[in-house]
C-alpha cells in the first residue's frame, strides 16, 4: 500500500507553503478553534505553469504564485485574482489579467484535505 503524501507539521508554520508530491501544501494560520489551517491544491498555476509550492499565503490565507502574484482561493482552488504581468513583466494588465482571471475561476486548481497526524501533516482525499 502506497504511503501517504506528508511533511512534518514543524516544516509548516503559519503562512509557509512546501511541495508534498503533486500538491502545493500550506498553512493558513489559526482559525477560530486555534489550530492551524491546513491546505493542499495542485501545483501548478494555471497562468504560465509556475510551481505554485513555491509561492506564499497572504493575510487573507490565500495562496499567491510566486510568479506574478495570481491568488487562489485553496478551499474551493478558484482564483480570486488574476496575475499582475506576463512572461517577464511585472505590472498592471487588466484587461489581461481579467481574462486569466476568467480562465482561473472555470479551470481551478484541485484540491484535497490536508490534516495535522501525530507530528505530520497529511494530504487525503
């Protein structure tokens, strides 16, 4: 029986994101009960493929490509922003960045249940 993906709770405080097999893997901080919130969505970015478990959470706990800035919501993988540039660029594209925006919200990443067991962090279905 194949093990789980997972990675040590200790290398996920709050606000990190770290690359578990196919899954970008991150902690959005304490919620409401005081644990912290565990998440696990694709990796890749659906704007210019980049490797979204090298990205970060923001205030809002939502994941940003490292990219250009696109932010997924992780609990439903939508995204919520559209990236700030292309290729190279960095810097305003609305219209641009609307239509990936678009693209992201019809195309989301997948996502899984990421849970705290024992001393790991564990990506289930």
């Amino acid at each position: 029986m194949p093990q789980p993906d997972s990675v040590p709770a200790a290398d996920l405080p709050p606000g990190t994101v770290r690359r578990v097999g196919d899954w970008a893997v991150g902690n959005r901080g304490a919620g409401p009960d005081g644990d912290d919130r565990y998440f696990a969505v694709s990796r890749i970015c659906r704007h210019q493929l980049a490797d979204l478990a090298e990205g970060s959470v923001d205030a809002d706990g939502c994941l940003v490509c490292p990219w250009h800035q696109s932010r997924y919501d992780v609990r439903t993988g939508e995204m919520v922003e559209g990236p700030r540039g292309f290729l190279g660029y960095h810097g305003p594209t609305p219209v641009y960045s609307g239509l990936v925006r678009l693209l992201g919200s019809i195309a989301r990443l997948r996502v899984r249940r990421a849970v705290r067991t024992g001393d790991d962090v564990v990506v289930t279905d």
